[in-house]
C-alpha cells in the first residue's frame, strides 16, 4: 500500500513516489509517471533517477536528514532535459532506505498537501477541490515558473535548460552570421574530496562561490550555466578558438589564485574548450567540448585543452 493517500493516485497536479537509493521505482502515482513519459505503466523497478535533474539524485542521496526524515524542501526540476522538464515545488524524506517525494506545480498549496499527508487524515476529499481550484491559477504562475524552472538555485546561474536554449539560439545565429561561436566548460578538480573531507554544506559553498568568480570574469554578451554537479559551461558568442582559448586560461588561473575558505590552498578548474563548426550541431559541439575537457583532466587537471 502506498504512502501516500489513495486520492493522490490518479492526480496530475501532483507528484508522488517512493524509491529505492538506488534510484528505482517502488511506487508512484499518476503524476509523477506522467512526468517520466510512462503513463498507464506500471512504475515498480523502473529506474528513474536520470529523471532528477536539479538537485540531481546523487545529492538527495547524500543530503542530510532532519528530525522528520526531512532531506530537501524546495524547488525540484523533474524529467528529460531534452523534452520540456517541469519544476515544481518538492519535499523529500528518506525513511530507512528509502526517498519519498511529494511535489506540485502551485507554491501556494504545497505545505498544506505535505501536513495532510504527513499527518494521514482524511480530508483528502478537501485537498482533491483546492488542487482542482490550483489547477485554474496554473495558466497564471507560467511566466513565474517558467524564469525559475531555467535558474539554478544554489549559484543563481542558468540552470542546464537555459543552456540548451542559449546554444540554440547562438548556434541559429552563428548560422546565420557567418560569426564564431565558442564555448567552455570547466570542472572543479577533486570536488569529491571536498565534499567527503568539509562536508556537502562547505562543497555547495564552493560550488556557489566558483559561479560568482565565473560571473564576475565573463563578458556581458557571453552565458554562464551550471551544466551539472561541479561543471560549468560559458557560451562565448563571437568569439574564435584562440580568443575562446585565451579566456579559458585567464580565468583558469584566477580559480587558481582564488582563496575560497576552508579549503587550504585554494582549489583549481580544468576546462575544455571547442569553437563551433560550420553545419555542427549542439550536441556534437558538446560532445567536442566535453571530451577536451576529460582530456584536461586525464592530462593532470588545472590545465586548458581545446577540441
């Protein structure tokens, strides 16, 4: 029997599943397979962590649990980020080795829905009329849920959707110009280590603080996002490889003389960096650029490698 009450089954409006820490599906209802294109399936054993975007799976399983099992509360974005992923408003608990996840599109509703299911009353019958009642403002909260679903939270930065519209829009307009277009991406070296030597707090700090340096050293007509975990990616528009190059490395070296607390020494970044082909395409440009970017760190990290 699921966790979650029986009236949130055949819902859209709202998100509900448990999984395992692997990542696959015990249950879910309506709303959640519907999210994971896997509607009228059944959802037991489907893997569905690829399908968390932000935060990925991989941090709400090594997030802190409160007093209530309580790990995340706050803006999740769900699904496949090549096919419109949705952000919603989430709650999510770990009880023994297990994640539920409680989401929906209104911010308005959602600490109501999480008492009344925490609680496991039967006023469901009332929370069923106020979702429909949500439903009708959804039209209203699109333009306000459509600028958070493209920011990152932690670092403010564009979020990886906004990334794939930016390079499509810079790739038409490369077309169509005949102008350069250049990209890197760049990877915080041992973040790992970071992470499992001051804790997940002090590496989200880091995380936060690298975006602000990358802000603060790129032009205003080029685009910062955070790609995923600790890599970055900066569309340089305009831009050739030698120019795209020259950029990677000054900026490289300022992380490298950055002192960021409480990491002692400071930390560093390897990036990759490729100058868009004639007729090539975004994910063969990032293919490009990711692949000079493990170069980089295969060739001792702290350095810049085109591709």
């Amino acid at each position: 029997m699921p966790w979650f009450a029986r009236d949130l089954e055949p819902l859209f409006a709202v998100v509900a599943a448990t999984l395992n820490e692997d990542g696959t599906l015990i249950e879910a209802n309506a709303g959640f397979l519907r999210i994971m294109k896997l509607e009228g399936h059944d959802p037991a054993g489907v893997h569905a962590a690829r399908y968390f975007l932000q935060p990925n799976f991989a941090t709400l399983i090594h997030a802190k649990a409160g007093a209530d099992g309580e790990i995340y509360s706050g803006l999740l974005t769900m699904g496949d980020y090549m096919a419109a992923p949705r952000t919603l408003r989430a709650r999510v608990w770990r009880i023994d080795s297990r994640l539920r996840v409680l989401a929906e599109y209104d911010i308005d509703e959602l600490e109501r829905l999480n008492e009344k299911v925490l609680a496991l009353n039967n006023d469901y019958a009332n929370s069923q009329l106020k979702l429909a009642q949500t439903n009708l403002k959804l039209q209203q909260r699109e333009a306000q849920i459509v600028a958070l679903s493209l920011t990152d939270s932690l670092t403010g930065l564009g979020n990886r959707r906004q990334l794939e519209q930016a390079l499509a829009t810079e790739i038409n307009r490369a077309a169509r110009t005949g102008r350069p277009l250049s990209a890197f991406m760049a990877d915080l070296d041992h973040f790992k280590q970071v992470n499992d030597t001051f804790g997940h707090e002090i590496g989200d700090k880091l995380l936060a603080a690298f975006g602000e340096l990358l802000r603060k050293q790129i032009r205003a007509t080029e685009i910062v996002a955070r790609f995923g975990g600790e890599e970055f990616v900066v569309l340089m528009p305009d831009t050739d490889l030698a120019h795209g190059l020259a950029s990677a490395e000054r900026i490289r070296a300022a992380i490298a003389a950055a002192q960021i607390e409480p990491t002692p020494g400071g930390v560093t970044a390897s990036f990759g960096v490729a100058e868009l082909a004639k007729g090539e395409q975004a994910d063969a440009f990032m293919r490009r650029i990711d692949k000079a970017l493990y170069e980089a760190k295969h060739a001792g990290r702290d350095c810049v490698i085109a591709g």
